[in-house]
C-alpha cells in the first residue's frame, strides 16, 4: 500500500503545476514540478512538501516509474538556482541529494537537509542562522555553497560562503573576488551553467539599474570572480539571456534565442568580448 501511495504522489503534484517559491530574497524553491535530474539524465528527484513532512520520489524518466522514495520531518523542496527554472541539489556522483527550505526574508533560520541518494535515506540537517539559500555543490557533495543574505529588502546585499556538510558549519568568510575585494554583491539570478567537470557553476546576474555581471565560481578551491558585462538594458531584455559553454568550455556563451549570442567569456582570462547589445 505505500508503494502505491508513494507512486500516485509524484504524477499528482507534477499534474498541479506546483512550480518555484517567489518573492523573497532567493528564486526559491521546487515542490513536485520538474525536480532536478541526475548527471545520467535517468532519474528525476522529486519533493513533495506538506505542513510537517516532505515526501521525496526517485523517479526513473523513461516511464515515470517510482525507484525508492522516503519521507522526512520539515518542508523542504529542491534547490531553484536561477529565476529561469534552473534546479539543482545532486551531487555530480550522484550519491548525495541536498534539499533546501524555502529563504523567507524574514526567516530565523534556514535549514538544508542532506540525504543519501541510493537508498534515498536522511543523512542530516544542516540548520544555519539567518536567511540562506542553496547555490551550488561539490563534485562529491561534501561542500555546499550558499546564499548568505546580510540585508533586506527587494535588493538585499549577500555573501557567497562555503559550508561543510560533514560538520553542517561555515567554512571560513565570504568567498570574494580577491580583484576587487569589497565590491558588494547584489542583484537577481537568472541563468546557471555548468563547466563539464561538474567545478565551476557560472551564474547570470542582473541588477536593478539594468546592468549585469556572471558569476563564476570555483566549488572545488572556494573562490570566485565577478565578471562585469558591457550592457546597460532593461531588466526584461537581461533576464531572457542564457548561459551555455563552448570551445570544450574555454568559452563561456551568452545568448538569446532570436538575437544569437551577445557575448563571449574566456573562462580562463575572464575577459569579456561583446558581440551585440541584449
């Protein structure tokens, strides 16, 4: 019977449309909808919050067939990375799935829970002070990049920290751009890619006045650089640019599906060529 239970599930909050969590600090979190997809593509991670609990399916993609499931106490929903849908939270070996609760601006605490993917089992909850949200993972998902948010309001200032899953506590300060030190970081993300070996998550920022900047951040030595972008846009035109890599990942790609690509990043220099306006 809870087989069964567990099966009718997943099919049912993906049928509702129960999307990403808006309108705080983070673009929020993912209940049933698309999950996040393992390396392979094979298996689809779904969670399904209710008030106290949160049931997690391990769902094969070729014919939606249930591989293992288990519930935990919390609300908890997998990672949203990026206002554009992007979902994130596995591992690269896919043996350690994080899920998130949603960063409220006004939470006390946000707490991650940290579960083991095969058999889909709680390792621990990593509970921090203050409001966080998932950023991105280590290859072998023994380090967690977080969200550290250190203002509020509709553009809250932030920090990007590196947190242990194995002691659940803060590595060391904020990883900053070492160029440019006390540059402050603000605005809202809105597009992820992946280098192929799973180390370096670049994330499209775009901030209020139109202007935006990437991301690029080492998950395997904590370090991070902000590479500036020569546009000044509407926030409408910047939102709708997309990510991807080129030139066995030499080259970062941003592009828009009618207008081409805009802009290319050397991904070993950083500099930026610009190619046409958003």
């Amino acid at each position: 019977m809870l087989r069964l239970i567990a099966f009718a599930l997943v099919p049912l909050a993906l049928a509702a449309g129960v999307a990403a969590a808006g309108g705080g600090p983070a673009p929020g979190i993912a209940a049933g909808w698309d999950g996040a997809v393992d390396l392979s593509g094979t298996t689809r991670y779904v969670a399904i919050p209710s008030d106290r609990t949160t049931a997690i399916a391990a769902v094969r993609t070729s014919d939606g067939r249930v591989l293992r499931y288990a519930t935990i106490r919390g609300t908890f929903g997998v990672p949203v990375v990026a206002f554009d849908g992007t979902t994130e939270g596995l591992s690269r070996d896919g043996k350690t799935l994080v899920l998130a609760t949603y960063a409220g601006a006004s939470d006390q605490t946000t707490r991650f829970a940290v579960l083991r993917a095969t058999p889909l089992r709680l390792k621990k909850t990593v509970t921090l002070n203050g409001t966080w949200s998932y950023d991105a993972l280590s290859r072998d998902g023994r380090t967690l990049y977080a969200i550290q948010y250190v203002g509020t309001g509709p553009n809250p200032r932030y920090d990007v920290r590196a947190v242990s899953l194995v002691t659940g506590k803060p590595i060391g300060g904020a990883i900053v751009d070492k160029r440019n030190p006390d540059e402050e970081m603000n605005g809202a993300p809105w597009a992820r890619a992946f280098s192929a070996d799973g180390v370096w998550a670049y994330t499209l920022y775009v901030k209020p006045r139109g202007t935006a900047f990437v991301h690029a951040l080492d998950t395997a030595r904590r370090r991070a650089f902000c590479v500036d972008l020569p546009w000044r846009s509407s926030t409408q035109a910047l939102s709708s640019v997309r990510l991807s890599l080129a030139d066995d990942g030499r080259s970062l790609v941003l592009s828009k599906a009618r207008s081409g690509r805009l802009a290319l990043v050397d991904t070993r220099t950083f500099e930026v060529k610009a190619l046409a306006k958003p």
